[in-house]
C-alpha cells in the first residue's frame, strides 16, 4: 500500500472510531447506552482477550472509568471477622474498613486507595454499593453507611466529606446507602434521609448543602434522575411512599404521586421516553405515567402486587431499557421480558440470559444498549451479546469473563454493573476487577 494512503486511511480510521469513558452510573449519559464504535460483532473462541486482572476485595460497587483510571470501592472484613451466615441478619456491627480504589487503566495497578473505619449494619454485607462519579478531576463516592467523599481525582486526597447519619439524623437502610448521586451543573445530588433530607443537594466543590428535600420513613435505593418535560429539567425522586419531581435548582416539589412500595425497594431508576416514565419494583410491578400536566397520568399499571404472578415487569437491580417502544427489562424471577411500551403488554420472555435452568428468585442481568444490539452481563459472571426487539431475544455470542464469588443470594452471584469504556469492559466480583477489550480487529 502507497505510504499517503496508508496514513489517509488510518486518519480516516482514527477519526471514525469513536472512544468514550464510562465516568458514572450508566454511563456518560447515565442512560444505559454505550456509545462508543469499533466494538467486535461477536465474541472470539475462548472469549475476549483479557488485558489484566487486579486484586480486590469485595462488594457491588460498579467500576467507573474516566481519564486513563478506574476507580471502585471494595471492602475488608476485619481480622477475625466474618459476615452472618444469613445474609439478611442485621445483628450488632460487623467490623471492617470500606476502601475507594483508582487503579492505572492500561494494566491494573492501584494508583492511590483511600481506607476508613465503616463498621456494617446492613444485610447484604458484602460492600458498598455506590459507583463513583468522576468529573472535572474530582471523585465522588458513597459508602454503604452514609459516608459521602469527595476526592482529588490525581491523588486521593479528601477534598471535602459528609457523613449523612450524623450530619441528618439519616438512618442506614436495610441494605445500605445505595442510590448513586448525580451531578447537575455545580450541584452534587444524593439520596440521604432523614427528615425533610431524602433528597439533598450539595455544592460538589466544597460540600456545602444547597438545599434539601422531602421526608419519608426510608429512603430507599433509587438514584436520583434528572428527566426534562417541556423544555425544563425535572429531578425525579422515587423513595417508597411516592414518585416525586423537583425542581432541581431550588429543591421545591412539583408534583407527587403516592406509591407505597413493600419493603421500600423503589430501586430501579425510572425511565423516560419522551411524555412517558416507566417506574418499576420487585414487589409491586410497573407503572407507566404520562407527564406535562400539573400530575401525572397514570397510562397502565400493575393491579395485583405479586413478585410471583407478574403482569408487566417486577425489576429489582437491573435498570430496564426501553428502545423503539419497547422496554426490556428483567422481571423478578430472571425472566427478560419484552413489553410493549405504550400498553405495557407482554410480547416475550426468556430465562436464557439469566438462568437457562427456569425461574430463579431476584435472577438478574445488566443490560446496555450498544447500536443495534445489547450486551447483557449476567450473574453468572457472563457477558452476551444479544439482540432485542418486539419479536424475542437473539443471543450473538456469549464469554464467561469471571465467576460469581458472592453467595448472598445463597447461590453464587454477580451483582455488579460493569463499565464499557475505550473499547473495553471493565467488570468486578467479591475477588478481582478485570479488563477485556472488545475492539474489533
């Protein structure tokens, strides 16, 4: 090939093959779609090529990728201590220390950690379960018993900290601080508690309180999400007494529509589809609201709360996605589910992403959108690349990247969101963090 055009077509290609982080919950966007070009069709024999794997320690703490690092929490047990052998027991303190990680993207090694005393009370005492946002050489992070840090993204060192049981009379969930904050110009947005402090907003440089918003019993574990209904932002607030929506910039209630969700298990994060946001629990199913009023309209919702005898779609830690007026979402039992958006019928359902075996209780798979089809990570520690859509489900190619090492579920599991970043996916247990590039040859 003459030299000039062999340049030509590698300027061609590197403008072409589009690179992104994976800097927060969900994504670059926090809508659940990898946007990056240049990712392989189909998975090669014996799977992606790994790059490198690092040594953790454990929780459900997804990975966020930004700037050549990759930041995670994890947690030690320590000496001597163990986790009940039930895992829903919430008896006394369980000792150890959470820990924030950044590890150098290209091969692994741990940059700088950041360890503190966190005595666990929770259920589900694996670790923490907040992914990091990282933004303007910031990182901010969210233990499992309310410690808020906001770190230097270079070095570690604590910029500013809060500490929401302490500083609001919040009260640690049944299973911990969960909802991942979210960022909104200069203000950092987290799920709290506490009275009159569900919902608080912090300046994200310097930690002070802006304002703060709503009360109920319990929090819950659902992130805050910012939606936009004729032409304004709306922050949607779901603990389990009721859907709410904020304006963002002052804290006030919009509007509310009660909800009372068994368990407080509003998780999940809504939805939106233009005029639609799609709402759904473990226990109490789905519902799909049409917004622009002074309230919202309820369009279709589950009439029989049931985790067994489900209508629609009863998602516990999988966020559904909805793509060409289709939403596609796990049910409570590892059933993937195809639903008709507008009327919330049920077109398909499969176990083969989750449990070929049948039914399996809070069965789960992450799904991410990337063009015209899904990968799906599942919790047996696979990564399938399917394709989803009105008529059923289409599996690609499937890669076993890693084996589920928690037994919370008292089965092994994975239940830990990946990133996909620069061509990669960056995907934890309770053991290691591994990277396997998914670029196409």
């Amino acid at each position: 090939m003459n030299p000039a055009f062999r340049l030509l077509a590698f300027a061609v290609t590197f403008h072409t093959v589009r690179a992104d982080d994976w800097p927060q919950w969900l994504g670059p966007q926090r809508d659940g779609v990898w946007r990056e070009t240049g990712i392989l069709s189909k998975f090669p024999a014996g799977g992606p090529p790994v790059r490198w794997r690092a040594e953790i320690g454990a929780g459900y703490s997804g990975p966020a990728v930004a700037g050549g690092r990759v930041y995670l929490m994890d947690r030690k047990l320590a000496p001597g201590a163990t986790n009940p052998g039930n895992p829903f027991a919430r008896t006394g303190q369980i000792p150890g220390n959470e820990r924030v990680l950044c590890l150098n993207e290209a091969d692994g090694k741990i940059v700088w950690q950041h360890e503190y005393d966190c005595p666990y009370t929770v259920s589900y005492a694996a670790g923490p379960r907040v992914t990091p946002l990282v933004s303007g050489g910031r990182v901010w992070t969210v233990g499992t018993e309310g410690h808020l840090f906001c770190f230097d993204a270079a070095d570690g060192q604590v910029v500013w900290s809060r500490d929401f049981k302490k500083d609001f009379g919040a009260k640690t969930p049944v299973w911990g601080f969960a909802g991942h904050p979210l960022l909104d110009g200069n203000k950092l947005i987290c799920l709290v508690g506490g009275e009159g402090s569900v919902a608080v907003a912090f300046d994200k440089d310097t930690g002070k309180e802006l304002w703060r918003a709503l009360s109920a019993r319990e929090p819950g574990y659902c992130p805050p999400t910012m939606i936009e209904v004729g032409g304004k932002k709306q922050l949607i607030v779901w603990h389990p007494e009721a859907v709410n929506a904020l304006d963002p910039e002052s804290g006030k209630v919009l509007w509310t529509h009660p909800w009372a969700i068994r368990s407080g298990l509003s998780l999940a994060q809504p939805r939106q589809v233009g005029d639609l946001l799609f709402v759904t629990a473990f226990y109490n199913g789905a519902r799909l609201f049409r917004l622009g009023g002074t309230a919202p309209e309820v369009v279709w919702q589950t009439d029989k709360p049931s985790e067994k005898e489900t209508q629609h779609l009863n998602c516990l830690m999988s966020t559904p996605v909805i793509a060409d007026g289709t939403i596609y979402g796990v049910c409570s039992y590892g059933q993937l589910r195809g639903l008709k958006l507008e009327t919330g019928e049920r077109l398909w359902e499969t176990f083969a992403a989750t449990n070929p075996e049948g039914p399996t209780r809070w069965g789960n798979a992450f799904i991410v959108k990337q063009g015209d089809r899904f990968f799906l990570a599942n919790e047996k520690g696979d990564l399938i690349i399917a394709r989803l859509t009105p008529k059923g489900y289409e599996e690609v190619s499937r890669a076993h990247l890693l084996d589920p090492t928690n037994h919370d579920a008292r089965r092994p599991v994975v239940w830990s969101h990946p990133a996909f970043a620069n061509r990669c996916v960056f995907t934890r247990n309770d053991r290691e963090l591994v990277c396997a590039s998914l670029a196409a040859e």
